[in-house]
C-alpha cells in the first residue's frame, strides 16, 4: 500500500513509549524516502498526542467497518503539555 500526505491510518500496534494502542487513529503528515511515514496521533481536545516515524507495515489503511472510540491517554513524554 502507497500512502500519501493526510491520509488517515490506523496504528497496527501497541505503542506504549507513546501512549499509543493498537487501533488508534493517526494522519500522516510527511512521507519519507524509503517509505517512512511520519504520523501525527490527536486527542480529542485537538492536542498533538505522538508525531511517530512508522514504517507502512506499523499502520493500515481506515476500513469501511472501522469504529472511532474514545478512551482516557496519558500524555506523552515526547511532547510538552
């Protein structure tokens, strides 16, 4: 699968480092040569949660059956509040 600046991905796995679970809705916003994908994970209140280089095999694309929830994160140590 190719992917393209924002486009809507969904991580294929836990992230912990991050706060990250496996289903969790990102965008990407940069890809890199050699396909690196630079995602950026958002909390509900708009607020950066993760900015994640991935490769295409950590994510996937949205399917048709997919359900959005919401669920309490810690925040990240990567970024400042």
């Amino acid at each position: 699968m190719t992917y393209h600046e924002l486009d809507s991905v969904v991580v294929a796995r836990d992230l912990p480092t991050h706060g990250l679970r496996a289903g969790d809705l990102g965008a990407v916003v940069a890809v890199h040569p050699g396909d690196a994908l630079e995602v950026e994970f958002v909390r509900v209140s708009g607020q950066t949660q993760a900015l994640v280089t991935l490769a295409p095999a950590d994510v996937r694309p949205i399917g048709e059956y997919d359900l959005i929830a919401v669920r309490p994160c810690p925040p990240s140590s990567f970024l400042p509040e």
